[in-house]
C-alpha cells in the first residue's frame, strides 16, 4: 500500500519534471527564437544576460537598447530612431527607472518603487544627477548592467557579503576619495570589526553591511544627531536606555555623536571593561562625578562578569560529580539574561539599576556555587562512607595471599 503511493508520487513528479523543464528552458533560452539578432552577434552578453533575473521575466535587449531584431546586419540591426548604443551612466538611471519607479509594473513583482527617489537624495546621486560627475556610482555600477539578480541570491553583487566588494572598487580608490576629500580603508576596518566578524566569520546576517547604516539607494554617512538612531534599529534596547540619560540629550543636541563617540563607525568593538574608566576621562574630568560613574561602571561589570564565571566553574563541578544540574542552569540562564541586561542598562549611566542588575547576578551565583560546595560535602561524606569496604577487600586479599603461599610451601 505505502510502496504502492510511494511509486504514484515519484510517478508524478517525474512526469511534472519532464513536461516543466523543456517550459523553463524555453524561458530562460529566448535564441531559441530564430528571428532575434542581437544575441546572434552578441553571445558573450547573451550568456551574462541569461544568468540574470530579467531574461526570466522576458525583458530583451531591445527593450533597453532599442535597435531592429529582426535585422541580422549590424548596420540595420543598429538603426531605428529608439536605437540607443551603449546608455551613458546618467541615461542609464533613466532607463532603470522607466520601469523601477512606476507602480504599475512593480506591483506584481511586490518590488518597492523608491530607488531614483532615494538615490536623488544620497550624496552619489547628487553628485551624478545635479554635477554630472561621471565618478559617482549610477545603477549599474551596483547592480552590473546583464547579470542583474535579487540581493537575496549569492551570486548578487548586492548579497550582503558581497556588498562591501561592491562599494570598494571606489571607495579604496584613495586617489579618487582624495579628491573628495574622504578617507579609504572602511572595507578593512568594518570587515576586522564585532560586525565583520558577525557578519563574515560566524555567517550572522543581522549583522550590518555597508548599506545597513548608509541605506543602499540614500548612500549618506547619517548625521551626527542621527547615528544612536541607526545603531539603534537592531541594539533597540541599548538605544532606549541611552536616550533615558545624559548622553541621549547630547547625542540629539549633536554635542557627543551618539554611539560613536566609545564605540568607532567601521571599528565597532565592545568597550572592554578595563577600558571603561579611560574612554570617559577622554571627555570627562578624572574627578568628576561623571569619571567616577566610569569606574563605578567598570566595577559593577567586572564583579558580575567574575559572578557569571564562578557559577559557570560550579556547574561544571557539579557535572563532574555526575549531579543533575538542569535546575542549576536554567538558574545560570537567567543571571546571563541579567549580565546582557548590564551591558545595555549602564548606556544609560544610572547607577541604581547597574547595581539593582549586579547584585541579582551575584545572588544566583552565590546560590549555584553554595549547591556546588554541598555536593563537594556529600562526595567527601560518601568517600567515607566506602572505607570499611576497602578495609574489608584488603583484608580479603591479605588472607588469600597468605593462604597462597601457605598451600605452595605444603606442596614443596
Ligand atoms: C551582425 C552582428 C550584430 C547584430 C545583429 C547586432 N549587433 Fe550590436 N554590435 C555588433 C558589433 C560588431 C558591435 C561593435 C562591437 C565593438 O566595437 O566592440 C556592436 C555594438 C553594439 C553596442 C555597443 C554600442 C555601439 O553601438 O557600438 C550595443 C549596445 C549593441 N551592439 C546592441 C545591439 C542590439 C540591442 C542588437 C539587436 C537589436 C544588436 N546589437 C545587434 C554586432 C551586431
Ligand atoms: C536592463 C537594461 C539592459 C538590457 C535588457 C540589456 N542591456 Fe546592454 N547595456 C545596458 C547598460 C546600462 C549598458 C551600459 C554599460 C554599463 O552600464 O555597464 C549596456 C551595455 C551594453 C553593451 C556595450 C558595452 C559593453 O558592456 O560592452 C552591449 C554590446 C550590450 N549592452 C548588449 C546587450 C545585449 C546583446 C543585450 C541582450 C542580451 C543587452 N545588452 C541587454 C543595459 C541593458
Ligand atoms: C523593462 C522594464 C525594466 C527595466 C528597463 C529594468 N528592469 Fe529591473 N526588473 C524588471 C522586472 C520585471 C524585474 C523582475 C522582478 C522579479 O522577478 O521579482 C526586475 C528585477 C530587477 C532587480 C531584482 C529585484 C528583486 O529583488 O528581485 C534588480 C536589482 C533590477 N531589476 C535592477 C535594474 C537595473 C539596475 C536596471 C537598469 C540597468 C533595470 N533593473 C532595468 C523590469 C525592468
Ligand atoms: C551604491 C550602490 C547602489 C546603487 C547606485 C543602486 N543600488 Fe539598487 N541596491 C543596492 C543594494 C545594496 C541593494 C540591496 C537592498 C538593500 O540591502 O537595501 C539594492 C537593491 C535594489 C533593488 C531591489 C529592491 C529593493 O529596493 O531592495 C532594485 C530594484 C534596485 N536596487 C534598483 C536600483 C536602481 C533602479 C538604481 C538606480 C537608480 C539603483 N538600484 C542604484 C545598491 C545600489
Ligand atoms: C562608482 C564609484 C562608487 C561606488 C561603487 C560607490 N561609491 Fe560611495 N561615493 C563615491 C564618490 C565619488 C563619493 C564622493 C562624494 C562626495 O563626498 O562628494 C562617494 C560618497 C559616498 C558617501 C558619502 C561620504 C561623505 O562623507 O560625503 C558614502 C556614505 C558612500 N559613498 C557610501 C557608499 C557605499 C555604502 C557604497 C556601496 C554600496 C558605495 N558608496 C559605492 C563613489 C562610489
Ligand atoms: C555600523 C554602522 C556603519 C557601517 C556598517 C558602515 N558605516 Fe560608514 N559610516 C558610519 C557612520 C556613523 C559614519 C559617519 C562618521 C562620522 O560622521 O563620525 C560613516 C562614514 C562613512 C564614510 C565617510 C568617510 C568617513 O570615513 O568618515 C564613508 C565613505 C563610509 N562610511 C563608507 C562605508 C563603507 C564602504 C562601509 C562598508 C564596508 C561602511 N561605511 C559601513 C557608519 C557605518
Ligand atoms: C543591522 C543591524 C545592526 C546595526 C545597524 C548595528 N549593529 Fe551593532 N551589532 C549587530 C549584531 C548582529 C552584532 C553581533 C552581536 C553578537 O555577536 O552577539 C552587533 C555587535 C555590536 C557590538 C559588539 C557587541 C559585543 O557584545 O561584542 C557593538 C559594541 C555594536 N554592535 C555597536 C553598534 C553601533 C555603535 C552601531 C552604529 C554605529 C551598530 N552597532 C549598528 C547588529 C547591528
Ligand atoms: C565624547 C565625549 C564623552 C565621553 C567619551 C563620555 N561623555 Fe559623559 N558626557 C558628555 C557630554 C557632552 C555630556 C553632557 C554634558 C552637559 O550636558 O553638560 C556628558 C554627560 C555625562 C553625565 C551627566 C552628568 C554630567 O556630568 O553632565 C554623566 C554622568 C556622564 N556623562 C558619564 C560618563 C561616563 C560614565 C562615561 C564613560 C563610560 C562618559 N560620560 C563618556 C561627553 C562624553
Ligand atoms: C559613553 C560611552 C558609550 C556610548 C556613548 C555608547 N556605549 Fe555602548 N558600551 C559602552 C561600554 C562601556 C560598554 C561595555 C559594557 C559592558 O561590558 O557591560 C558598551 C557595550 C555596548 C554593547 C554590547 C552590549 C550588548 O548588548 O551586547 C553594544 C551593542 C553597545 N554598547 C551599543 C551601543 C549603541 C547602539 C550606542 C548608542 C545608542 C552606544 N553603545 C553608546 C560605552 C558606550
């Protein structure tokens, strides 16, 4: 009976394989149309192009470069009055966008429409649109012009490991940056940072690219008064507990650029806990009550930090000494909730909850290192428990041995 559908169902597939692929190679394969020219001539773009995602969706190379397909002389193939030649990178926006940016013929596709819109207000496409500077990035310097794909598929120039590599055939360029004045070197910072390293090593895609902070079609550095807001979007919670102190307001004032201000842009690391008290002296007094929350802090962070690997070392005693230790660490859990709640808590520079936080840290690993020192008690207790057996195995062997080497001397 199972075998019996077993076999229907592999039937089915079969036969739907067979009758879908020769429809899917027929979409994908458009030479098979005798009648189109340009691909006859132009293999090379015809493979790039069919590795894309337009081919699939029926756009022809007509329908950007205009020109005569059914004409199989360069010459007349080349002629008509929509016959463009190669789209220079200011008509190329024009192209993209005669069908990106009408609603129309996204709709189906549930594409957003936004990207001239966005683009005409980023630094590039002021740069390309108002100064016609050939050196700023237009469409296609992103996305390729032929093998175009969805920023979902790996192959994309716009996959999110791949972004960086994108942006860096400029942006490395330090003769062209230093005509803007900008710096190069945010590809190798970023990549060797905590979201480099997320992102790249530990394969983390909520990790941010480039355009994660710089919006991909907006491609602006954000503002001084902006950034707590970009990091915030994914660090929501260090975000709400940094606008509830000191530094939220400055951050918005644009006295201090928010995050950025202990933690770098492209370098973005953790502030280890011996580097606390310096970072604040770098705006702060050493005196001050505002250095002295520093070292408060620091403390604070270390002592759970050293909370934390205590009750760590007893739950492995506690393995050790083959005790059921699931209670134990479902208590270990919640101390890390609290000890990631620290970290995020102290952006606000309230001492009372820092402190609120430690001190339930400690507590639970003063309670998982009491259970440890109790079955440390036990295991003493129950070692002593075994002497008398030992005492009565030895005994045993020492009567055999005797009796042994009794028997041995009767038969000499
Ligand atoms: C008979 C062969 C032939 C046919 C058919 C043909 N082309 Fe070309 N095309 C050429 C050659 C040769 C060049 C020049 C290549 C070069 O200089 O590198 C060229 C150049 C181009 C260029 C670069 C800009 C320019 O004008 O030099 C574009 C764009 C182009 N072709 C598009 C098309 C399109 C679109 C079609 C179909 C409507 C088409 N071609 C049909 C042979 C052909
Ligand atoms: C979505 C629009 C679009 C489609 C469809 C398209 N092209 Fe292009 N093509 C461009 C743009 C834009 C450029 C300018 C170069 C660039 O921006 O990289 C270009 C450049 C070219 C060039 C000359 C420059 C070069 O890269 O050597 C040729 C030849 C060409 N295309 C041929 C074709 C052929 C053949 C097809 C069909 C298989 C095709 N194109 C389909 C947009 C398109
Ligand atoms: C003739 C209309 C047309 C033109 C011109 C055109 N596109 Fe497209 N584009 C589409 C359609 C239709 C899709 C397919 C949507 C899908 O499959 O989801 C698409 C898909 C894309 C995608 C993938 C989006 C996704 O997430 O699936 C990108 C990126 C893209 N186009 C960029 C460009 C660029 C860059 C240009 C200019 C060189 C351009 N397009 C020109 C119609 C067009
Ligand atoms: C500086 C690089 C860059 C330029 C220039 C650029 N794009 Fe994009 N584009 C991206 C990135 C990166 C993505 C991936 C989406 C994301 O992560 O936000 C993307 C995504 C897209 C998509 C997929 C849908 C979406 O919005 O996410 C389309 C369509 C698209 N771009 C079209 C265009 C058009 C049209 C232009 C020219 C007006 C353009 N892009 C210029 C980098 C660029
Ligand atoms: C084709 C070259 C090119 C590519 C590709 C390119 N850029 Fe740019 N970008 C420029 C140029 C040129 C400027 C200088 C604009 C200025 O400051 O006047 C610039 C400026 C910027 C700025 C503004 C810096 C400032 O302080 O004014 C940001 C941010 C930026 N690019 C991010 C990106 C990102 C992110 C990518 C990749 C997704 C990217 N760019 C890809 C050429 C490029
Ligand atoms: C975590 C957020 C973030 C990421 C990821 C990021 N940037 Fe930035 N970037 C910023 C901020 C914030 C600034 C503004 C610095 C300032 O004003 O102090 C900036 C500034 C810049 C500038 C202006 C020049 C400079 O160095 O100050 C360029 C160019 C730039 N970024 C390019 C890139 C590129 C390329 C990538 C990808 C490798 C990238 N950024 C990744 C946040 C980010
Ligand atoms: C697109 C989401 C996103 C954005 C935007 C973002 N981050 Fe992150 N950030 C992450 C992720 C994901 C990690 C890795 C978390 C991990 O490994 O536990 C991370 C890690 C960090 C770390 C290290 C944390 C640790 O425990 O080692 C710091 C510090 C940090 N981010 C600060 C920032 C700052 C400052 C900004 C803005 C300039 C920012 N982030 C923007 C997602 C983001
Ligand atoms: C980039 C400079 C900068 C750094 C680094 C910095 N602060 Fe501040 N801090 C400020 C500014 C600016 C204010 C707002 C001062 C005002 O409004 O008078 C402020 C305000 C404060 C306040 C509010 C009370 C007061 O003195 O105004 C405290 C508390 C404080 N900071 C603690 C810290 C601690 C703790 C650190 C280190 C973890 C630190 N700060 C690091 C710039 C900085
Ligand atoms: C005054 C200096 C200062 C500013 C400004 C600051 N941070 Fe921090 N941040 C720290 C310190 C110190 C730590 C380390 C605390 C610890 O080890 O527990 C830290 C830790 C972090 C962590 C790691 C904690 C976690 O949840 O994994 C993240 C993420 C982070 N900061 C993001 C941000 C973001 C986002 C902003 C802006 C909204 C910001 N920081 C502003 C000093 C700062």
């Amino acid at each position: 009976m199972r075998v019996g559908k077993w076999i229907l169902a592999s039937g089915i597939i079969l036969a739907a394989v067979m009758a879908g692929a020769p429809a899917l190679a027929q979409q994908r394969d458009f030479t098979i149309d005798p009648d189109y020219s340009c691909v006859a001539c132009h293999t090379e773009k015809r493979r790039a192009f069919l590795l894309g995602t337009h081919s699939e969706r029926g756009i022809r190379c007509h329908d950007c470069h205009g020109g005569v397909p059914q004409a199989f002389e360069q010459a007349t193939a080349h002629a008509g009055a929509d016959y463009i030649g190669t789209p220079g990178k200011l008509e190329t926006v024009r192209l993209c966008a005669s069908c990106h940016s009408d609603p129309d013929q996204m709709r189906r596709y549930g594409l957003p429409v936004g990207q001239l819109a966005e683009y005409r207000t980023s630094r590039h496409g002021h740069l390309l649109l108002e100064g016609g500077d050939l050196n700023a990035p237009t469409c296609t310097d992103c996305h390729d012009a032929h093998t175009i794909l969805p920023p979902n598929d790996a192959r994309s120039n716009v996959y999110p490991t791949n972004i960086a590599a994108t942006c860096e055939d400029c942006h490395e360029d330090a003769a062209l940056m230093g005509g803007y004045g900008l710096d190069t070197g945010q590809i190798e910072t970023h990549r060797a940072s905590a979201h480099g390293v997320a992102l790249y090593v530990e394969n983390n895609f909520a990790a941010p690219t480039c355009v994660s902070c710089h919006g991909s079609h907006a491609a602006l550095p954000p503002a001084v008064s902006q950034i707590a807001d970009v990091c915030g979007q994914c660090h929501v919670q260090v975000r709400r507990a940094f606008y509830s102190g000191a530094h939220g307001d400055a951050a918005l004032a644009g006295t201090i650029p928010g995050c950025t201000a202990c933690h770098s842009n492209h370098g973005t690391e953790r502030v280890a806990p011996d580097q606390i008290a310096a970072t604040c002296t770098e705006c702060h007094e050493a005196d001050s009550p505002a250095a002295l929350i520093g070292v408060e802090i620091a403390e604070q962070v270390t002592r759970a930090t050293q909370d934390l690997h205590s009750s760590e070392e007893a739950i492995h005693e506690l393995i050790r000494a083959g005790r059921r230790v699931a209670d134990v660490k479902l208590r270990h859990q919640t101390a890390l909730t609290v000890y990631l709640q620290i970290s995020q808590a102290q952006h606000s520079l309230d001492l009372e909850v820092l402190e609120d936080l430690s001190r339930q840290v400690g507590s639970i690993a003063t309670d998982i290192r009491a259970a440890e020192e109790v079955a440390a008690e036990h295991r003493w207790e129950h070692g002593l428990t075994l002497i008398p057996v030992w005492f009565l195995a030895l005994s045993a062997i020492v009567l055999a041995w005797f009796k042994l080497r009794a028997l041995r001397k009767e038969e000499l």
